[in-house]
C-alpha cells in the first residue's frame, strides 16, 4: 500500500483479512474495495454482518458500512436481501448503527420490488425526532431522497404536525431544524 492506494495486477483479488488489515486506517477509503465486494458474496456478506452485528468495534462496523453503502448504490441487488438485518439496526442503542440503517435503507429504495418500504415508511420518516442534530440532519437528506422513490409526504406531515420533540434541542439547532422542515415544503 503506497498512499493509501492499493493495486492489484489484473486477475487478482483480496481477501477479507486483507481488507480487514485497512480498517485500522484512520483515513479509510472504501473505493479500493468495493468492486471486491461485488464480485465475491462471501465477502459481501462477512461485511454485511460486520454492519448488522452491532457488536463490532467502530472501525470495522463503520468501514464496512462504507464499503457496503457503495456496493448497494451501485448495485442495490446484492443488498436487498440483507432489508431487514438492516432495518432492525434502528431501534441500536448507538445513534451511528441508527444512522447507518437510516441510511442503508435509502440505497435500497430504488430496487424495493417487494415494497418492504411499506411497513417501515412511518418509523422511518419519524426516526430524526429522536436523534441528536447530526443524526437529525443527515437522516433529514436520507428522507428527502426516500421522497423521490416514495409516497411519504403524509408521514413528513408528522413531523410538522407534532413538534413537542423540537423541545431536545437548543434555539441554534432548533433555527437548523426549521430550516430543514421549510425546505420539505418546498420540494
């Protein structure tokens, strides 16, 4: 490895130890590895598993989240079977693996041929009113792509219609907040 970049010859590939060694990295990049994931389902799912066992240390459940958040933009497929392994990370006491389920489901909305988006479309709209402001944020960007693929205005609807949560956070967060809630209104 020579700044962070890694080659392999034409034919060769890696092996999960040999990812696993990049997960110490303090500035992981996840884009060496993602086609390796694709091609090889072992791989995939030893770090899928990594992701869904909420047990793991931060570098290697993040990083892997990373690998396969790239996999499912490109090639949701390979994920959607792992829905709701996925899903069940929202309701983690740890906010990332929250997050991280968040926003997994929002890669997978694309290809929702079984519209598994159905039973969960409540909980996952109204998931941020029980974040932190950075979760808050990121799963408010996660919404409104869900929005292109999904009929969830109504379930948007509550969080205006309920805003006793708002009370959590402070007057700066609050003025974010409101900003996010008037930027739904105007798509």
């Amino acid at each position: 490895m020579k700044n962070n970049l890694i080659i392999f010859k034409e034919g060769e590939s890696m092996d999960y130890q040999e990812i696993a060694r990049h997960f110490q990295t303090t500035s992981f990049d996840p884009q060496p590895f993602v086609q390796t994931a694709i091609d090889d389902r072992k791989i995939r799912e030893k770090l899928v598993e990594n992701v869904v066992d909420g047990q793991n240390h931060i570098n290697e459940y993040f990083n892997s989240y990373l690998i396969i958040k790239e996999v499912a933009i490109k090639n949701p497929e390979l994920i959607y079977d792992e829905w709701e392994r996925i899903w069940a990370l929202h309701t983690h006491k740890n906010s990332y693996h929250r997050w991280i389920a968040h926003d997994l489901i929002t890669q997978l909305l694309v290809i929702d041929h079984e519209d598994k988006f159905e039973a969960i479309k409540r909980e996952y709209v109204l998931l941020p009113k029980e974040e932190k402001i950075s979760n808050f944020l990121k799963m408010s960007e996660n919404i409104k792509e869900a929005s292109r693929y999904k009929d969830i205005q109504q379930e948007i609807q509550l969080l205006f219609t309920d805003q006793t949560w708002l009370t959590n956070f402070n007057e700066k967060q609050v003025k974010r907040i409101e900003k996010v809630l008037q930027s739904f209104l105007a798509e």
